[in-house]
C-alpha cells in the first residue's frame, strides 16, 4: 500500500473510533477528522499518536486538506443531525474531495441492504451515495454493515428493569455485528486494499432472535429478562418505522457462515459474548 496516514472521517463517532483502534492495534498511521481537536475524545486519541485535524463531513475543502498524502480513507456519513438529504450531500462532499486528491483508497461504510430497494430513507440516502461511488474513478470498497449490537445500549434502563423492547417476533432473526468487527474488518481492507477493491461486502456476525438475546442478556444480569414486541405504531419516527418493516420483511441477506469462512482473521463476536463484555461494563 501506499506510504502516508489512514484518515478516518468522523473518528470519535461509534464506527470511527472502532476503525481507528484496529488501526492502531495494527501499526498503522491514522490522521483523525474531528470537529474539534480541542474536546476529550480527540485529545485522548492524540494522546496515542493519532494525528488529528480539524474539519466537517459537510467541508469538501476541510475534507481535501485532510485527505492530502494520505494512504486510504475510511469514510461515514449519517442522516441523523440533519437529515437524508443532509447526508447525501455529505457523500458527495468526501467523494469530491476524494477525487481531487486521488485518494488511493476509499472504504464506504454504508449498511447492509442498501441495495434492496429497501424503502428506508437512511438506507435509500447511502445507496445514493454508494452508486456515486460506484460510477466514480476513486477506488473503493464498501462495507455493508447489520444492526450493531450495542443499539441494544439505548434501551438500558429497560433491560435491567427485565424488558428488551424490539420490534420483532420472538423467533425471528436479526442479523447483528459488533462494532470492533466492523473496525476490524475495515482495517483490513485498508491495509490490503487490492485484495478488495470494487467488492461490496456485508457484514454480520450473528443473528439471534429477540427471545435469544433477552435470555443472554438475562444470563449476564442475573435475572430475567422478556422480550416485548413494540408495536408497529408504537414507533413515532418514520425513517425507524420503516426500518423495522423492513427487518420484519425481507431483512438483511449476509451469508453468515461463507462470510465467517472467507474471513477466519475477524473475530466474529456472537451477541452472548458482546453482552457478558458489554453490560459488565455497563452496569
């Protein structure tokens, strides 16, 4: 690969911050995009030789000064501050910037079903994103993360109250990753990047139903834990009414097993492990 830093974009954010760590457990050169170096979680990643910059996902010219002399990107966009139009124009931004620098390397974390004309509007805004890529001249690789199982974290108080609250059926499966996997995984890609160039891979690492994940959750606090299906109507937000739809529809596709056995060096985290580690910690 070529010489220079990895930046990763948004690197004190959930998926950055997973990237930036495998990154580092690695050896690897990372130059951090933050908003502001001067708050603690870009100070702490100074502190373990991080190089960190200043800019916005919103910035082509903060991202092209960040991206100059750099080996590979790792990129995010979120519809979540100000919504899917918002995070289009975030794409477009790190893919001009891309371009301009002629960026070596581009890995696109987007989500898992982005390309089923799933309906989702956060889905439908990262397939926008995914097909500009695509129909670009900067060498990618994009990550189809599932559903993370720390959004399990949201729901806390509840759980140590003895209720999960998902909407799905007991027995139904959902196809989940940890996030240090998807860092992980990342990180490969950028340290090996001909091995994946063009390829869109999805990404899972288990798929228990809610009524396995409220026993294992359970077995961790020593008590028991239900499962309550929500309600379809009970969800107030639109974009995460028709995500559950769809997971109560066609869902995620990823190949658990044939993706486990093309890539042996990811850990693989099952949701029984992440919740013992997890919650210990969590209280």
């Amino acid at each position: 690969m070529a010489d220079g830093p990895i930046l990763v974009l948004a690197a004190t954010g959930g998926q950055g911050r997973a990237v930036t760590d495998a990154l580092l457990d690695r050896g690897a050169r990372v130059r951090a995009l933050v908003r502001d170096p001067g708050r603690g979680a870009a100070r702490e990643l100074a502190g373990r030789g991080v190089e960190v910059v200043a800019g916005s996902l919103n910035d082509a010219d903060s991202l092209a000064a960040a991206m100059a002399g750099t080996a590979g990107v790792f990129a995010f966009t979120t519809p979540f501050e100000a919504g899917v139009e918002a995070e289009v124009e975030q794409g477009r931004a790190i893919l001009s910037a891309a371009a301009e620098r002629r960026v070596g390397h581009l890995v696109f974390s987007s989500v898992a079903g982005a390309d089923q004309d799933s309906g989702v509007p956060h889905f439908e805004s990262k397939a926008r994103i995914e097909a500009e890529l695509v129909g670009g001249d900067v060498p990618y690789t994009i990550l189809g993360p599932t559903y993370f199982f720390d959004n399990a974290l949201g729901g806390a108080e509840r759980v140590r109250d003895g209720v999960l609250d998902l909407p799905l059926p007991p027995d139904r499966p959902l196809q989940q990753l940890a996030r240090p996997d998807l860092g992980a995984f990342a990180a490969e890609v950028l340290l090996d990047p001909g091995s994946y160039a063009g390829q869109r891979i999805e990404l899972a690492g288990d798929a228990p139903t809610p009524a396995q994940m409220a026993a294992a959750l359970g077995a961790v606090l020593g008590r028991e834990v239900r499962h309550e299906q929500v309600p379809p109507a009970a969800i107030g937000n639109p974009d995460m009414h028709a995500m559950w739809a769809f997971l109560n529809g066609p869902g995620y596709h990823v190949d658990i097993p044939a993706l486990h056995a093309a890539h042996p060096q990811i850990h693989w985290t099952r949701f029984a492990d992440w919740a013992r580690d997890a919650w210990a910690t969590a209280g």
